[in-house]
C-alpha cells in the first residue's frame, strides 16, 4: 500500500485536502484492480465531556475518489486514517486539523 502525502495537517477549518491511494502487489508494482477501504478514527480537541471513545458531530468528512481520498477538516483535534486492501499491509494516514476558521 502506497499513500501520499503520508500524513496530512489542515490549517483552517474547511480546508480540503485529497490522498493518492495506490495497492501495491507482492513486487511493489501497482494492482489496478484492487480495491480498498478505510476506517478512520479521530480525538477531537475541545470537547471534555463527550463519551469514550468520542464521536463528535462534524469532525471531517472523508470521501473516496477514483485515486484515494478527500478530506475535509470539519472540527479541530487529531485521528488516523487506516486504509485496507485484502492481502496487503495496511497504510496508516495520522491527521492533524487545527482551529483557525477558513479565509
């Protein structure tokens, strides 16, 4: 599993930002026929009171495209992103999203 950039920090919220996703075969060659999934998990700043593990309303949106990923920064805090493919390593993407409101 290839992904790129390997980590992602937003600046604003709002700020889009996409991530290449490419599955790689046993010889490090591209399978453009494989498909992958992800799961994502996110520690938001800000907000003591909610339960463990939090899941707190418009953190980010995170949309699958034809090459990888978009996301979104919707809420300040830190996660990952653990994208899969069957028979592959796992690839995972940490998340840094601050506060300043989008310009």
């Amino acid at each position: 599993m290839d992904i790129s950039p390997g980590s992602l920090t937003f600046e604003a919220l709002g700020d889009t930002k996409g991530v290449t996703v490419r599955v790689l075969d046993g010889n490090g060659d591209e399978d453009e026929d494989a498909t992958f999934s992800f799961t994502a998990v996110f520690s938001p700043c800000c907000f003591p009171d909610l339960p463990d593990p939090p899941t707190p309303p418009n953190t980010w949106d995170i949309t699958k495209t034809d090459d990888g990923l978009e996301i979104t920064a919707l809420g300040p805090g830190t996660g990952q992103i653990t994208i899969s493919s069957e028979g592959v390593e796992s690839a995972i993407l940490p998340v840094t999203i601050y506060m300043k409101p989008a310009h």
